[in-house]
C-alpha cells in the first residue's frame, strides 16, 4: 500500500500511526506543509536517483473536507491515484472531518487506505490514560487532576504524561499532590489570558494565544463560550450598574465573588452597552451559523474577532 488518508482530531494519534506505518531505519521522509498540490505531487512522482522508497507526508490535506480543489488539480490527483509513483508511500493528514462523496476521497478509501482516529473522551479517556500510565501507581484523584487540568485534551495529557519518565522510575507512586505539582494548570490560565486579552482589545496576544489554542486542538466553541459568558456578565454589569446596584448585590445576583465584581468593574469601564450588545448579537449569529453547519468553528471565531479589533 502506497497511499495512506488518515483523519484525526488529535495529532498524537497521527504521529504514533505514522510511527507504525513507516520504517524505524527509513532516512527519506518529507514533511510538505504547502497547499499548491500541483507541487505536491511533483515531489510525489519524483524519479529517485537510488530508486529508494521515499516518504511523503502531506500535512492539512484539507481538500478531502470542505476545502476544494480547483478542477486542474482534480484532474491531477485522479491520475496520481490511477498511476501512483511505485517507490513513494504518500500520507495525506487532515484534522477536517472527510467529505466521502468526493470523488478523489471515494477513490483513496475503496483502493488504497483510509483511517479514522479519535481521541478518546469520557470515560474511555480516563481508562486510556490508566492504561498509559500502568507502569506507574496512581490513585483516581490523580488521574482525574491530570485530565481536569489539562481540559480532557488528550493530546495536553499525553504531553504531560511524557514528563513522568523524567521524574518517576517504574511502580513509582505519584500522589495527587505531586502530580499537581508536576501538572500545572497552564492550558486553564491561557484561557483566562485570552478572554482578558479579549476585552483589552490587545490583539497581538489574542491571535497568538488562538493560534496556540488551534495547534492544541482546543475546542473553538469552547473558546467562543468562554468570550460569550464575558460579555453577557459586562452587558448585566453595566445594566445593573445603571441601575444602581451596589457590587454586593451585582455580585448575588450574578453568583460572582467579590473579586470577580471588581475585575469586571474595572473591565466595563471600557466599554458602552450598545458595544456589548453588538457583540453578543455577533457571537449569537456566529454560534447559529457554526450549529447549522454553515462555518467552522475556527474561522467564525477568528472572523469575529478580526471584526471585533477593526
């Protein structure tokens, strides 16, 4: 088999496949990060001068989902497909959920291979992640610290779980505390970092922390859930405010402590009802619009938010 699809939401699961599926001596790898698939498959027809097997590994090949290929590099891809180069195995990635009634894609999952991997969630993430971490004693808090903090990304917890080996010797015990010491909660402060981000209209550190959110595979509607609430409590704060409520009452009335008041005291200073208003309309229309299938999640989020710092 020369041409490989596969498909995750999780970049551990790519990369422990591709560890399976290409030689642990093989020396000639390339990694293409570019969109122009014209070249692409140049490099993949490449004659090699030592006639060695060659592999290619195409990252974000998005146009098996929604991206599309124009009808030139269709044309181009069907007759790779037909007439693949014997000596290179070819690996197509994407993070998109896969359009089978493509043609192309139809083509790689009848003939060739197509894989689906899913990062585990719930329950199944809890007895992946006791099963990776075996060699090790762990009670329950601790793994549930581990997942918690790391927002039950299972890419974040396996990059934690790979500090462990630096730490801890086989059969070690790891104790809650210990892990908590090991495992800190740096994902949940960026989140917090990027809504104060957010409303201090400082858009350098937005769109790096976004961009650093993507690469994590964070969820955007999490992201965006987290903006909406902000918000939706600086547009109460400034009702309640104009009417007169003291902070204690605000901050009853909206479940908040006395600090979180004062922070989102000083915040809606900042800002005018109507400009609130117009945000949560924006980021209602956006969630209608991400729900019904009409955008991705990422883009609308970063749609809005170029639209919010213009």
């Amino acid at each position: 088999m020369n041409i490989y699809l596969l498909k995750s939401d999780s970049r551990v699961l790519i990369e422990e496949e591709l560890e399976k599926l290409i030689p642990k001596d093989q020396v000639s790898i390339s990694y293409v990060y570019e969109k122009n698939l014209e070249n692409i498959l140049e490099e993949a027809s490449y004659v090699s001068l030592f006639d060695e097997k060659k592999y290619l590994i195409v990252k974000n090949a998005n146009f098996f989902g929604k991206e599309k290929l124009s009808e030139k590099e269709t044309d181009l891809l069907n007759e790779y497909l037909e007439h693949p180069y014997v000596n290179t195995i070819i690996f197509f990635i994407t993070y998109e959920e896969i359009d089978k009634r493509k043609g192309y894609t139809k083509k790689i999952i009848e003939k060739y291979s197509f894989k689906e991997m899913n990062a585990p969630k719930g329950y199944e993430l809890t007895n992946e992640i006791k099963k990776r971490t075996n060699m090790y004693k762990i009670p329950d808090p601790a793994i549930k610290y581990l997942i918690e903090a790391s927002l039950n990304n299972f890419d974040l917890i396996i990059n934690e779980i790979s500090k462990f080996s630096l730490i801890f010797s086989k059969n070690d015990s790891i104790s809650l505390a210990q892990m908590k010491e090991i495992v800190a909660e740096n994902t949940s402060e960026n989140l917090f970092k990027f809504t104060d981000a957010v409303i201090n209209r400082n858009m350098k550190e937005t769109f790096k922390l976004l961009n650093d959110f993507i690469h994590l595979k964070i969820d955007s509607l999490q992201l965006t859930n987290l903006l909406v609430r902000e918000f939706r409590l600086l547009f109460y704060y400034k009702i309640y405010e104009k009417k007169q409520f003291s902070n204690k009452e605000i901050g009853k009335s909206l479940g908040l402590q006395d600090w979180q008041v004062n922070k989102i005291m000083k915040n809606a200073v900042n800002f005018h009802e109507d400009d609130l208003k117009t945000s949560l309309i924006s980021l209602a229309k956006m969630d209608y619009q991400v729900k019904s299938g009409n955008q991705d999640k990422t883009m609308a989020l970063y749609n809005f938010l170029v639209e919010y710092f213009t």
